[in-house]
C-alpha cells in the first residue's frame, strides 16, 4: 500500500494548517499515512555560516530522511504576513541543502487555510509556484477559508467545500 506524509508548516500547537493537513489524510481511501508535527524538528536558523560552521543539524537530516520514505506528501502552510511560516521556510531552507529537490519527485497536495477568507491565498500561491522546482512531481491546490466557520468538530462542515477538497483528493491520490 502507498503511504504518504501530512503535516502543516507551523509549529503551533494549536495549528489550524495541521489539523486540515490530518483531516485530508484521514479522507484518503486507499492511502496510508503518518502525520508529523514541526516543533519535534527543532534547529537552528539556517545560513551559510551556520552550515560551514557545524554541518546539517542532525534534525535537518532525520526529516530530510523522512522525506525519502513516503510515495507523495499533504503540506498545509501556515500564512505568516503573507509568507511561509519561519519555522516551515527554516526547515524547508536546511531540507534543500541536504537534497535539493526537497519533494523527491513525488506527489504534493498543497493546502492552506487561515481565519480569513482569502484561505491563505499569497502563501499557496507562493509554494505553488516554487515547489514543482524543488520536486513536487505533480501539484494538487486546495485552500481553506475562513477556518472557524468552515471546519468544525474535526472536519469541513461546507458542503462545497468538502467536496472540492475530496475531489482533489482523488487526484491526489490517483498519482501516488
């Protein structure tokens, strides 16, 4: 059986992005998967001086291993000030440096979500647009908006919405 990794670019414990990122994966029909979360990779800001300095973090190196394991990847990114989430781009910046295409050639359902209704539009986009470069084989979107009106209870409670998302799921998972 195929298995894929679901986690969520932020390391809030509370993260809106991880608990779509879970549900997506639980939606998946003939998929396995493991969810992880980013504060059990913690390490140090990443620069050249850095990397001279002490090498890989030993973190950068168990997650960039992690990547190798799995058929394709559910990410959802946290939108901070339009961007990627420090912590996501941190460990993202040091994955690259290990193994620059950073997806494997595999399959990415990238998602996002936020507490407004453009969903995480600028982030999306702004993975959308660099991850087929770093690997992503193919490229499925989805955004969430408006997370606390629009999932509840552990799921999507819009019906258009969850559809959507199932639909791309589907796809998703055809090119595993």
């Amino acid at each position: 059986m195929k298995k894929i990794l679901a986690f969520a670019g932020s390391t809030s414990s509370t993260s809106i992005n991880k608990k779509l990122a879970t549900f997506a994966a639980e939606n998946l029909e003939n998929t396995a998967f493991d969810v992880i979360d980013l504060r059990d990779y913690d390490m140090a800001m990443y620069s050249e001086d850095e990397e001279n300095k002490n090498g890989f973090p030993k973190n950068a190196e168990k997650f960039s291993k992690l990547l190798d394991t799995y058929d394709g990847f559910i990410l959802s990114l946290a939108e901070h000030n339009g961007s990627y989430a420090a912590a996501f781009k941190n460990i993202y910046d040091w994955s690259s440096r290990i193994q620059a295409k950073v997806f494997r050639e595999k399959p990415l359902l990238l998602m996002a979500t936020s507490p407004g209704a453009r969903g995480g539009q600028s982030v999306l986009q702004a993975g959308a647009s660099k991850f087929p470069g770093m690997g992503a084989k193919e490229l499925f979107t989805f955004s969430l908006p408006s997370f606390s009106d629009n999932f509840k209870e552990g799921k999507i409670i819009e019906k258009n919405l969850r559809e959507q998302l199932v639909e791309t799921l589907k796809k998703f998972e055809s090119s595993i």
